[in-house]
C-alpha cells in the first residue's frame, strides 16, 4: 500500500434541527430555513435522524442536496420499521417502501445507510444474514453502502463479523458509550458514531481526547487498524477505508464544536 493512498473522511452530527444550538453553533438571529446551509459549510456530513421515524418525500432530499455545497455528504438512519421487528427477514416491504421514497434525490450526496437496532434485540445468525440479503447493493443506478448499528453484546462474535466482511457490510463502531464495541473493518469504508461529549468541556472533549479520535481515524483511513480498539476476528488485510464520524448524543450542544474540532485536526 503506497503511503499516499487513503480513504475520505467525513465527519458530522446528528441532524440539524437542535433548538439549543441557536445562538451558540448557529449565529443568533440566523433564519431556521438557513440552518442546513449554515451547518453543512461547517461540517463535512450529517447523518439525518427523521427518515428513522417515518418517509420522508423526494422534494425534501432534492432541496437538501441543494442546500449544501459540493461533496458534502448524508448518511440517513434507516426507518425503524425494518429494524425493530422479531423476524428481520420480513422487512422486505420496509426496505423497498425506504427506497423507493426518494432517497437518491440525494444524488452523489448519498452517503451510507445506518440501519439502527434495538439493544434488546439479540443474534440470530440464520434471521440476520436473511436480513442482509434483503440489502439493496444499488438503487436507480446509485450504488450503496450499509451500516448496521448492533446494539446487544451477543454480535460480538468471530461468526458475525465474517458474516459482515462476506456481505460488506460495516458495524457502526459505537465510541466512548456503553453499548457494545465492534471496531473490526468490514467494509470499504468505518462509520462510527462517538457519544462521549461532557458539559465541562468547551469542545465537548478535552483536547487529549480529541487528539485521540483524530489518530484513530488516521489510521482506518491509511488501512491501518487502531491498537486501543479491541477486535473481535483477526484484522483483515491493510486497505485504506473511507470513514464517517458522527458526534452524537452526549452533551449535545457541544457535538457540532466537537465535530468541528476533528475536522480541523484533520485537515491536509
């Protein structure tokens, strides 16, 4: 691997519509229609939070694309409907319905797929491969890229991450939370989400901290895999990945200076 090669980062939070971020990340006074176009000339990628909760209509993914400027990036959770259920091989019609809304008005814009599970809900091998296969590789021409945020600490096994690499599909790596960490690389590209920001902090994290994620995002887009981060399975080959972070949860009204901060750190 040449020295030169790495992946992209894209870093952000979650959604955009945050009352307490009005006079502190968005200048007072800023009309709210505006706030999309503030957020996204700051950060690098937002992962949108509403397409979880219901449809959203094609007309508002063209008006987000947009609204913000070129190579700027969306991740979308994935509509509860087809995660929170007993039988995930039956979330066919959730997945089509989720599809076929008008997600690729996004254009190249659209970023990956964060399907999201209840911590309740446990592995079944059998269930959850059935479940992968119903993932779309593309839709209208547009490839895509899925994530799935596990959240029951019977996933951390060696059969599901090989299960995960056979399907290339990533683990969301659910930094600096209680939920349990699955930091192997699966895919082409890590998307993790880092819930560790603290009112005390002006950046939501000590700038040790900070430095920190910084270098850990260095080394997934370098191919390399970060030493602190447990893996479940033996590391795969080195091979530069794209990486998506989002600062979430938390101190809230801290992520977007937290997210800002990362993106600094790693400017070229």
């Amino acid at each position: 691997m040449g020295k030169d090669r790495q992946g992209a980062i894209r870093i952000g939070i979650g959604g955009w519509t945050y009352e307490p971020w009005r006079g502190v990340f968005y200048p007072a006074g800023l009309a709210q229609k505006r706030e999309l176009e503030h957020a996204s000339a700051k950060l690098t990628s937002i992962e949108i939070n509403g397409t979880y909760y219901g449809s959203q209509k094609p007309e508002s993914f063209a008006k987000w694309h947009d609204e913000t400027p070129e190579g700027f990036v969306f991740s979308l959770k994935a509509p509860r409907f087809a995660t929170n259920r007993k039988v995930l091989a039956e979330a066919g019609q959730s997945i089509e319905r989720f599809f076929t809304s008008g997600v690729t008005a996004l254009k190249d814009k659209l970023g990956p797929i964060n399907w999201q599970f209840m911590a309740t809900k446990k592995l079944d091998m059998q269930d959850f491969e059935a479940f992968l296969k119903l993932l779309p590789a593309s839709h209208e021409g547009r490839a895509l890229r899925h994530a799935v945020e596990v959240r029951h600490d019977s996933f951390r096994h060696p059969e599901f991450i090989a299960m995960l690499r056979a399907y290339g599909v990533a683990p969301v790596v659910a930094g600096d939370s209680d939920f349990p960490q699955i930091a192997d690389p699966t895919a082409p590209f890590v998307y993790a989400r880092i819930m560790g920001t603290v009112e005390e902090e002006p950046l939501g994290y000590s700038e040790a901290a900070l430095d920190h994620w910084a270098d850990r995002v260095r080394m997934w887009v370098q191919g390399a895999v970060p030493e602190d981060l447990p893996l479940i399975a033996p590391a795969p080959e080195a091979t530069p990945r794209d990486v998506y972070l989002y600062v979430i949860s938390g101190h809230k009204v801290s992520n977007p200076q937290a997210a800002m901060a990362l993106i600094e750190r790693l400017k070229p």
